[in-house]
C-alpha cells in the first residue's frame, strides 16, 4: 500500500487555511440583516416611503453600518490575500507576531472569559439598536419592551410549545433535584489542612507535591510537549490518611476542593447517575475556569470504579462458614506474624468476598471514564448548537486545570479502563506508617493533650504498635485520654497508653469467671503458645498473654514484630507452625493424651502456612509450584476430560501427603520442645491465673525467673515452688478427669 500524505498541521502551512463560505461571509450578512430590518421599520413607520427613499434616509442616519461593513471587507481582503500568498502571509506573522504575544499574556480561561463577554455585550447592542429602530425608542429603553412584545407576537403554535416545554422542564426539574447530593465543595478559605498535617506518609507527599506544581505551572511540562497529570489514586488500608492527604493536597494548592461520597452515584432511577457524573464536571469545569484549578475527591473508589461483579453464588448464595481461626477458643491469628496471619484471611475469605457493587448504577462508570478522557467539549450553547447549525467551527475550550484525587483500600475492585494513563496517570500507595513515622504520629497527637510519656515511652509506643495507622493511633490517645479522665487526671501516663491499646485490640473483657478446671487448661492452652514462642520465634516478640474471655476468644498470646521487616524465611514459617502446634501438643501432653475443639484455630493456621511452605514457596521436601501444576494441568494431555481431572487430585493428594508429613514432623518437635521446658509452661499457667493478663515483659520475666513490669517472676525460679505447681497441675488433671473441682487450692508462691 503506497504512503500516503498526513494532513497538514497549522504550524506547518505556508498560507493561511481556507476560511469556510459561512465564516467569510457571517459578519456581512449579519451587517446586511440589520440594515434591512432598519429599513423595514422605517417603511413601517411611513406607509408612504418607498423602499429607496426609506434606504437612503437610513444609510445617511446610519453610517456606522457602514462603517463596520468596510472594516469586515478590508479584513476579509487580509484573510484571503494569506491563504492565496505565502510571502505575504509569512511576512504578516514575521511583522505583527507581537499581536499574539500581547494576547497570549492572559491566561487561557481569562481569555476566554473576556472573549465571551464581548460578544455578549457585541449582541446586546445590535439587538438594542434594531429594536430601538422599530420602538422608536432609545436603544436601552428598547430592550426592556423586547419580552413584551415577543409574548404578544406569539402565534397559538408558539403558545402551546412553550406549555409543551414547561412539562418536560417539570421532569427536567424533578431529576435535577434527584441528581443533588452527594456532593460538597469546599473553597479555598474552608479548607485548613497542609502537607505537615499529614504525619507518616513523606515518601507519597513527596510525589504528590510533583503533581502540585503541574497543577499551578502546568507551563514548565507543555512547553516541552507533555501533558500535565491530571488523575492520582490513593490505595491502602483503611486509616492510613488518604482523605487527609487529599484535604492537605486542596489547602496546599488554595484551590476549591470536591469532595464526591462514595454513595452520590447510587440512584433508585436509571440514568440519575449518568446526571451527576455530567453535573459534577459541569462545575468541575467552571470552578477550573474561575479559581485556575481545582481539586476533586472520590473517596472509596472502589464503589463506582467497577462493572458490576456479583458474589460467587449469585443474590441468594449463603455466607460462608466463620473460619475455625476465629472460632471459640485461642485467637489463633494473634500469635503469627502480619504475614502469616494476612495469608489465613485471604485464603479464608477468597471465594467468600469477591464481588462488589455495580458502579452506582448502570452507565455511571462508562460516564465517569468519558468525562474523565473524552473528547474536551466547547463551551457554551451558542459556540456548540449555533456555530454548528451555521456550518461553523466551534471554538477550542480552554484547558481545564482539574486534579483527580481516588482513594480506595480496594484497588483490585477498580475496573483497569479507570486505571489506565490519561485518566489515572499515578497510582501511590499509602501502606502503614514506617517506624518513625508512627513515632512522628504519637508525638504530633500527644503533643494536643497533657502527657508525662518520655520519649523512650513513644519510640517504645511506636514499636508495640507494628501496624498502627494515623486513624488508630488518634483513637489509642483519645482513648487513653478518657481512661485518665475517668481516673481523675487530666494527664494521660503509661499505663493509660497500654490500657487503651489494649482495649483498642481486644475489645472489653466479657465478665465472666471460668470455672477452676477450665481456667486451668485455658491457662495452659497460652501458656505453651507463648512458651514456645518465646523459645524458637526470634522475628517476633509476645506482646501480652491473656485467660480474660473476650467476645470471639477464650484467651490469647498476641505478638509483634521487633522491627519493620520485609523478607521472611523459611524458619521463621517453620516458628509460625511450631507456635500453632504448642496448643494440640501441650494439651494432649498435660492432660493425659486429650485436647479440646480450641486448637481448630490453631490447626488450620498450621495447616495454611505448611501449605504454602510445600506447594508454593519451595520450602518442603519439593521444588515444584503447585500453582503452575495447577494452573497448567501438568501431566495431562490435552489438559482436559478425566484424565485432567484424576491428575488434579492426584497432585492434591500428593501435596496433603507432603503437608501431613511436614506438620507430624513439627508437633513432633513441638511435644519435644514442651516436654524439655514443661515447668516453664506450669510457670505461665500459673501467672495466667493470678494475673489473667501478661505484657510481653512479664512473660519474659516468669519464664527467665526474674523481675519484670508487673509480675516479680523469681519465684518461679525456685526448686521447691516447681513441686507446688506440679501438684495442683494433677489436682486440676483429676478435676478435668471426673469433672469436678480441684481438691486443693491454686497455690500462692513466696
């Protein structure tokens, strides 16, 4: 196929291009129309003037017609010697380029504003001087009798339109008025939030501060032949401080800020969402014009960025069981590190959680993504409808200067055609809080209040709270704040900050005593957790120990990383299982080979991460991935029929094989571990019930045999106390056998 020619571009003509027939001749005809119409009135006004007399007499009173008529032919004249001779048109934009120079000053949108009013006022006039001619009237008198005599010349016809229009302007009416809400705008003197409100989150601000001054000197990147980014989401946990960072980003710029709900496009009528999304560009657009910009906010994303998916199941599908990890017993998730427990709830809720809204509606995402990169719309009715009708260009719009700020903690929801460049050009996550910035966060909130918190305390505070964001830190200190009040302070101390965090994390402890027996196998239920962790887990530090029953738990041993890490090995996973496994090899050692439904949590947290370590991260006895066999039918040809299918479950039953033996392998040592530390374990047990809730440093404290926080555990270090444990640990085993209480006490120790 030969190479063809590409149209040329304007930069690149020699002439001017060829003015269309209705723009050569537009102002001359309009010229004409209105000294017809002079002539007509005065005719009028004169029954006896003929047509050349009535001409005459208005081309002597009116010469300004005329006048306008020599400037419009002269300028005509211009355009036409340009598009026909290259030297003169070279030398005209040569010569007289400072003209352009002089326009471009002004802004585009200011520009565009004076253009607008000129030609509004250049309209006013000329209908002010035709109807002064026909009122014989002066000219602003003339106007003010214009809708009376329009509404009297009104044929029937016309009458019965317009009563057709005053009902579709009642349905136009009753959609606008459910188009509204949903919608706020703050102006620039409303919105107090800056960039060093937002604590935690430099390394996002700092980008985010790129596409700031984009946005006030959008000159610096389109003058190179770029394009300013206009669209930036924000995705992470919830609380990390994305809405923050979208207030601070408005109140940086001094530009309006919109803020849109995540349910303003939900509507019981079709097509109402369609509205807003339109109206809310609408205005976008002419506070862009106004203010030179503006910063708009769609918080949770996520409920407008997809098409539709449904549950697995359909509406009437059941809810999937509770996993046994956040059944009755241990809290089983609390013990494993962040990733092993964020793998139990993904894998539990995989099938359960899919799904989603539809977008607010249907066409209401297929709008957004139009508005969002269409095509850039003129404005104004006369420059879209009346220059179209006329066979006319309408004029370019002017650069619309709008940021697009998202945030949602869904990104995968958000359909990819949203996500795509030219509508959301960066995409920033705001995960937790690095260390010091949780440090930089307790000290910006503790700084409001009254405190005697060190800063060894905070930097101790930020340590504890691994995955603390900037919502739960706020609430930790305004907590601790009322649990000082309430204790007749009005200083918040250490204890407060521990206590809250605390509440924060577990909840309020349910009132209710167990009986001696029960108290005594949760007791040691958590005491071979945490004796087992604090043995072989080093990644991870205990951070309390708890008998007290809360709402989904009977007890629990909650752990935290040291320090913020982001590899993991395959001993730490190995750790992570023999922690799990304590509770099924503690309770089948002391009580005589017996165990309770408690360690289902448990189990299923050993068997998930031994899964992963065999049949995904190569940390078993394989190298193989079980996903690629999976996801390839390995060994089946054609990779379909029966075969496929007995494959599948031969691979399954091969992966179990290789789980079980890994998971006998590791109770095996975790009964070893146990047995070699068992006083310790009736150490912690005993605590437990004295004390019902440990810190970390006490539990150290009991099993070390020295001084901790709370707990004085040298006691525990003593020969002679060991033979007091032992004896009520048998009275309690009795008690479980025969289902009775214990003969003897639960022993103090000196």
């Amino acid at each position: 196929m030969d190479n063809q020619e590409s149209r040329l571009r304007d930069s690149d003509r020699v002439t001017r291009v060829h003015l269309t027939p209705i723009d050569r001749f537009k102002f001359l005809i309009i010229f004409a129309m209105v000294w017809f119409v002079l002539v007509w009135a005065a005719m009028a006004d004169n029954p006896i003037l003929s047509f050349t007399d009535a001409a005459y007499n208005v081309s002597l009173q009116r010469k300004w017609i005329f006048v306008l008529v020599l400037i419009e032919v002269i300028r005509q004249i211009h355009f036409l010697v340009s598009e026909l001779a290259a030297p003169y048109h070279r030398g005209w934009g040569k010569y007289f380029l400072f003209v352009d120079r002089l326009i471009h000053r002004v802004s585009d949108w200011n520009r565009y504003r004076l253009s607008r009013a000129i030609k509004f006022l250049l309209w006013i006039a000329l209908l002010a001087v035709v109807l002064g001619a026909v009122y014989k009237e002066p000219p602003v008198k003339a106007l003010f009798y214009a809708p009376k005599a329009l509404w009297s010349a009104l044929p029937v016809i016309a009458q019965l339109a317009f009563a057709v229009v005053f009902i579709l302007i009642q349905f136009v009416a009753m959609f606008w008025f459910l188009s509204r809400g949903g919608i706020d705008t703050y102006f620039p003197d409303d919105i107090k939030t800056r960039f060093t409100d937002v604590w935690g989150q430099d390394h996002v601000l700092n980008r985010i501060r790129e596409n700031l001054m984009f946005l006030e000197r959008p000159e610096e990147i389109e003058a190179h032949g770029g394009y300013v980014p206009g669209g930036v989401l924000l995705w992470g946990p919830p609380g990390t401080g994305k809405t923050l960072m979208a207030e601070s980003i408005a109140g940086e710029t001094g530009k309006p800020f919109v803020f849109v709900d995540p349910g303003a496009f939900s509507n019981m009528f079709f097509g109402v969402g369609v509205l807003k999304v339109k109206g809310l560009f609408r205005k976008l657009r002419k506070l862009a014009l106004r203010y030179g910009g503006v910063v708009v906010f769609f918080d949770e994303a996520d409920s407008l960025g997809n098409r539709g998916l449904v549950r697995a199941g359909g509406p009437g599908a059941m809810s999937s069981p509770t996993p046994a990890i956040f059944g009755e017993a241990c809290h089983g998730g609390n013990y494993l590190s962040p990733t092993t427990a964020s793998l139990l709830v993904r894998e539990s809720f995989v099938m359960g959680s899919a799904g989603g809204g539809n977008g607010g509606g249907m066409g209401t995402l297929q709008a957004l993504l139009t508005e969002l990169s269409g095509l850039r719309k003129p404005r104004g009715f006369f420059n879209r409808v009346i220059r179209r009708v006329l066979g006319m260009r309408p004029k370019e719009p002017p650069k619309y200067r709008i940021l697009v700020v998202m945030a949602t903690n869904m990104p995968e929801a958000l359909d990819e055609a949203l996500l795509r460049p030219g509508r959301i050009d960066r995409i920033y996550r705001v995960g937790y809080p690095s260390k010091a910035g949780r440090v930089r966060t307790y000290r910006g909130y503790l700084d409001k209040v009254s405190h005697t918190l060190t800063a060894e305390d905070i930097d101790k505070l930020a340590t504890i709270t691994p995955y603390a964001t900037g919502a739960s830190i706020k609430d930790t200190i305004n907590e601790a704040l009322i649990i000082a009040i309430r204790s007749d302070r009005k200083y918040i101390t250490w204890p407060d900050v521990v206590r809250a965090k605390q509440l924060k994390e577990l909840g309020p402890p349910e009132d209710v005593e167990y009986i001696e027996r029960e108290r005594h196998a949760v007791a040691i239920h958590e005491a071979c957790h945490a004796v087992m962790a604090h043995t072989v887990r080093q990644h991870m530090s205990i951070d309390l120990a708890t008998i007290e029953k809360g709402s989904d738990y009977l007890g629990m041993v909650a752990s935290i990383p040291p320090d913020d890490q982001f590899t993991h090995w395959r001993s730490e996973y190995e750790a992570d299982v023999l922690v799990s496994l304590a509770s099924l090899a503690g309770e089948r050692m002391f009580f005589g080979g017996d165990n309770s439904s408690g360690v289902s949590g448990d189990l299923e947290s050993a068997t998930t991460v031994a899964s992963f370590m065999e049949g995904h991260w190569g940390m078993g006895s394989t190298v193989s991935s079980h996903a690629s066999n999976r996801r390839f039918e390995v060994g089946t040809p054609g990779g379909q029929g029966k075969g496929a299918e007995n494959s599948a479950k031969e691979l399954r039953r091969a992966l179990a094989d290789r789980i079980e033996d890994n998971l006998s392998t590791l109770l095996k040592k975790s009964e070893d571990l146990l047995a070699a530390h068992r006083i310790s374990v009736l150490a912690v047990a005993h605590a437990l019930e004295t004390f019902k809730t440990l810190s970390g440093e006490d539990v150290t404290a009991v099993i070390e045999g020295t001084q901790g926080a709370v707990v004085d555990g040298r006691p525990y270090a003593r020969v002679e106390n060991h033979v007091l444990l032992e004896q009520y640990h048998v009275a309690a085993l009795n008690a479980h056998l025969a289902h009775n209480k214990p003969d003897i006490a639960l022993p103090v120790l000196l």
